[in-house]
C-alpha cells in the first residue's frame, strides 16, 4: 500500500478533534481575546478537565493552583496551553487500534514529548511547546499504518518493536515510506504549522533535509534518548551510538542529555492525563 492509497482509506483516517481546529483558527487571529480561546476550550468538559489537570501537575511546578483555562492561559501562556489541547485532542482521536497497546504508545509518545520540550529550552532555535507538539505526534502514523495494514504490521511489530532503533527505516524498506511520513501528512491534511510537518517529515535523517531543520533535529534526538532508555543503555557507554552530527547542528551537547532526568521521569506526571 503506497502512502497515497494509505490515505486514501477513510477508515483508517481519524479527523481532527474540532476544538483542536477551531483552536488553530483562532489563534490565526492575532486580535483573539484570552477570554475566547479559554471559552472554546471550556466547551470540551473533558478536555478542559485534562488541561487543568496538566497544569496543576508537578510538571509545571507551579505554586499556587489554577482553578480556570483563563488562569492557565495567563499563567503559562497561550503557545503552551495549546500544545497540550492538540496533544489530547490527538490522542483522544484514537479509541482502538488493532495489535497497539494504546497506553504504551501514548507513554512512549508523551516521553518522546517531554524530552523534546527539554531539548528545546537549551537551544534559542527551537520552540519548547512546538516541540511537545511534535514529540506528542511523531508516532502518530503508525496508529495509522496498523489500522490500514493490520496483518503486516502485527508481522513487523512481532520482529521489530515500532519504538525500537531502526523500526522507521525498516518501514521505509518494506513500505517505500516510515510512520514520520505517514504523521506528517496527517499534520498536512490537518493544516499544521509547515515548520511541525516538515520536522515529522525529516525527524528520522535530520541531515539529509536541504537546510538544517532545527525542530527536526531535536525530535531526532529525543526519539533516540528514549529509544536508549528502553534498551536499558548506560548513556555513558553509548559510543559509536551517539548521533553526533544531529546533535552538533542544533548545538546539543553530549554531557547536556547525559544530565536530563531519565525520560520516564520528565513524563511521568503526564502519562496518566493523556493516555
């Protein structure tokens, strides 16, 4: 199945939430209130719920608590707030999935998430909550290519864990495309910001896109530091295995992941409010 007819198949294709559209049209306004965005999102019980939750969580350390989506706005600011709406809009798009643990993907995928929203704050080129943002959706094709091809990617998966190293380029040998692709086009059909489809896009070979795709880059890297944790490698043994060139042209250091807490404990306050 090309990447084409994949998303030719309406029945593997979620649509987006609509307080996620209706929030991306109206933060397209630069004129928007506070006031509206919290209101709109208010309309979604649940989700509205979620947000707070999220934001009171220690994630964010805060010290007092916010009772209200305005309070959260004002207090973390609208860019992160609505990183975290699309982030639970989007896995709230998928309520089963044939052959995937959906708990263990949205861990896997809020781990990929909080790692890259570190990465962000120590470069000035890339923005923490866009970086949530495409660590939250970066697997989000596979979602896709296992409702679509159920058989072959329960044979792929039983051979090759998706969140193991190597799975996106295994993909690209069996399928001519990987799960990155196949999440940014749903981005694209989505109309999400060029710079977060094209870093779904790049994420897997960073260094062959024409110009250095910093967001790309640093998804490359968390994709990575996760995929260590999972292995169970000490990060100060990593050798020959370190993405150096990914690293260097984002100015990520080395000894900068090595001091990261571990994935599981950047995420762990968040994995119970979105899976």
């Amino acid at each position: 199945m090309t990447l084409d007819e994949l998303f030719a198949s309406d029945a593997s294709l979620p649509t987006v939430p609509r307080v996620v559209s209706d929030l991306m049209e109206m933060l397209r306004d630069d004129n928007v209130s506070f006031a509206d965005v919290a209101h709109r999102i208010e309309l979604d019980q649940v989700l509205a719920a979620k947000v707070l939750q999220m934001v009171n969580s220690p994630f964010f350390g805060l010290r007092r608590k916010i009772s209200s989506i305005q309070g959260a706005i004002l207090m973390l600011g609208i860019s992160t707030v609505r990183s975290f709406v699309v982030s639970s809009g989007v896995s709230g798009a998928f309520r089963k999935v044939e052959g995937v643990d959906l708990p263990d993907f949205w861990a896997h995928s809020l781990r990929v998430a909080s790692v890259s929203r570190y990465l962000a704050s120590k470069t000035p080129r890339v923005d923490p909550n866009l970086a949530f943002t495409a660590g939250s959706m970066h697997a989000i094709g596979h979602l896709i290519m296992a409702q679509a091809m159920p058989r072959r990617m329960a044979a792929l998966n039983a051979v090759h864990p998706f969140d193991a190293p190597g799975r996106a380029q295994l993909e690209r040998v069996e399928f001519g495309y990987h799960y990155g692709d196949v999440s940014a086009s749903l981005a694209q059909r989505w109309d999400f910001a060029s710079e977060l489809v094209g870093a779904l896009s790049n994420f897997v070979s960073p260094g062959q896109s024409e110009r250095v795709d910093a967001l790309g880059g640093v998804l490359h890297l968390a994709v990575w530091r996760v995929a260590v944790e999972r292995q169970g490698v000490d990060l100060g043994h990593v050798g020959g295995l370190w993405p150096s060139q990914s690293a260097m042209a984002i100015g990520i250091t080395e000894e900068m992941v090595q001091k990261m807490p571990a994935p599981r404990v950047l995420a762990a306050d968040l994995e119970s409010m979105i899976a």
